[in-house]
C-alpha cells in the first residue's frame, strides 16, 4: 500500500460527490451530455426555469442586468454551455435581451410572453397579486363566452356528450371525493373545442392554465364548489345542449363574472383585507 487513493473510474460520478453524497447538478451536466442529450436539456430547463421564476418574482426587475455569466455559472452548478442554453430559453420568451459587451438584460415586462405557459406557470408561482389575476379573467371573458356560442351553434352530439360527461364528474366530486379541478378544466376546455375554431383550440393551452391559476389561489380549492358555480356551469351546458347560442353566451359570461368576484374576495383575505362573500377555497370558476 502506497498510501495513495485511487482514482475513480472515467466516467464515473463518484469524483462528482459533495459531502453530503449528492452530486452537483452542473457536474453531471457537464461530465453526461454526450451521452445523454436528454439529461442536457432538462438541465437547460431547470436552470431557464429557477432563473425565470425569479425574474417574474422581482428579483432581478425589468431593466437590470443579471450576474456575470460566471456568477450564475458558480450559482447553478452549470457550465457556460448550459447557462448559454438556458438564456436562449428565456430569450425566446421575450425575458431577457443580451447585448455585446454589455450583459445580459432583463426586458420590459410588457415585452414578456404572457401566451407562454411556463412564463405564466412562473407568475403563479410568484404568488399572483389581483392585477394579474384580473388580467387573466379578461382574457376568458373575451374568448369563453364566444366559444359557449358557437358551441351552441354548432352542438355536435360528441361535444354535448363530453361537455355532460364533464359536468357529471363536476357534480360527483363537488364536495372533495375525486378530482373536481380535473373534470372543472374537462368541462371548459371541451366548449373551447367544440367551436370548431382552430384559434380558439389553439388558445386552450393558455385558458387551461389561466383555470388552474384561480385553482392553486387557495389549496382548498380543489376540495369543494360552492353550489351556485355548480348551478352556473349547468346553465351553460344546457344552453349548448339546447343550441341557444345567446343564451350559452350569457350564461357563460355570468359565471366568470362571479368568478372573479370569488378569487378577489380570496386575494383580499389573503393579503389581509375584510371583505369577502364566503371562505377561502370555495371558489372555483
């Protein structure tokens, strides 16, 4: 025995261990990307989606210039590689704007992709204030009331049987027995389809988050429904069974209109506030 310790194996991540057994996300990345491309680009994504949280959450606020690319590189544990991958993904997202001997920027907020559904999954882990919220409820009540007309219009028998198969599960699971936020965004998004409308399938994605933002507000959303939302999704898919466009339009509209006024009395009461119709968790549009 020479005293001496051998050396690890190539490729072996045993060198990569810190004291507590784990190994650093960035060594891995660095020492595995070769032969894992997939293991690269989740490291992409996890470190664009730390960093994009922060930016929505005011850490780094619109017009400042993040760290030295060594510092985030030290930060995360990655590779300027993987940093460089990972500022193209927010780049695409309108975030952050680099410029030659400068640094690396972040953009004006309302240059930031809202449509996209990480930027938006990042706001609402941010802990989303009533502007924003409110931002998003005018966006459902351009585009939702809309799709419940034509879906009356045109009240194709596999829409209704969908939209009703929805609302069965809705009223099954309304006082916490099965998944209630899973049959809620069935029930919105098959009247989103149902209109037949390659623009307003394709906004789908953004209303389906934009639901479960007023969802995760309160963790007791998803146990139970206030009887009156219940009654106001029924009056919807009667409308559309019915094929009464005006009415399925109207009815639509009034349920997100109470909506709002649920998840306002909620931010108001977790924030503080007095006011407030009922308790936190009731709510669910």
């Amino acid at each position: 025995m020479t005293g001496r310790i051998a050396k690890p194996k190539t490729g072996s991540l045993t060198r990569y261990r810190s004291s507590s057994g784990r190994v650093p996300l960035g060594r891995v990345a660095r020492q595995g990307h070769a032969q894992d491309p997939e293991l690269g680009r989740n490291i992409y994504s996890r470190v664009a989606g730390r960093l994009g949280q922060d930016i929505v959450a005011g850490v780094y606020p619109p017009g400042t210039l993040l760290p030295t690319s060594a510092e985030m590189c030290a930060r995360f544990s990655v590779s300027r590689t993987a940093l460089r991958e990972a500022y193209s993904i927010l780049s695409a997202k309108g975030l952050i704007v680099a410029r030659p001997k400068i640094g690396t920027r972040v953009r004006a907020t309302a240059e930031w992709n809202l449509l996209d559904s990480e930027v938006l999954a990042w706001h609402l882990q941010a802990t989303p204030n009533e502007h924003f919220i409110d931002d998003l409820f005018v966006l459902r009540q351009m585009v939702e009331p809309a799709a419940a007309a034509l879906a009356a219009s045109l009240r194709s028998p596999a829409t209704v049987d969908r939209i009703a198969e929805a609302y069965s599960r809705m009223e099954q699971f309304k006082n916490g027995a099965g998944d209630l936020i899973g049959a809620d965004l069935d029930f919105h998004m098959a009247i989103l389809e149902a209109s037949d409308n390659r623009f307003l399938a394709a906004l789908g994605g953004l209303i389906h988050a934009a639901l479960e933002a007023t969802f995760r507000l309160s963790w007791q959303g998803a146990a139970r429904i206030q009887d009156a939302r219940l009654f106001q999704h029924r009056a919807v898919f009667g409308a559309i069974r019915e094929g009464d466009a005006e009415l399925a339009r109207a009815a639509m509209a009034e349920l997100l209109r109470d909506s709002i006024g649920d998840v306002r009395d909620y931010l108001s009461q977790r924030d503080g506030g007095v006011r407030g119709r009922g308790k936190p968790g009731d709510e669910i549009s």
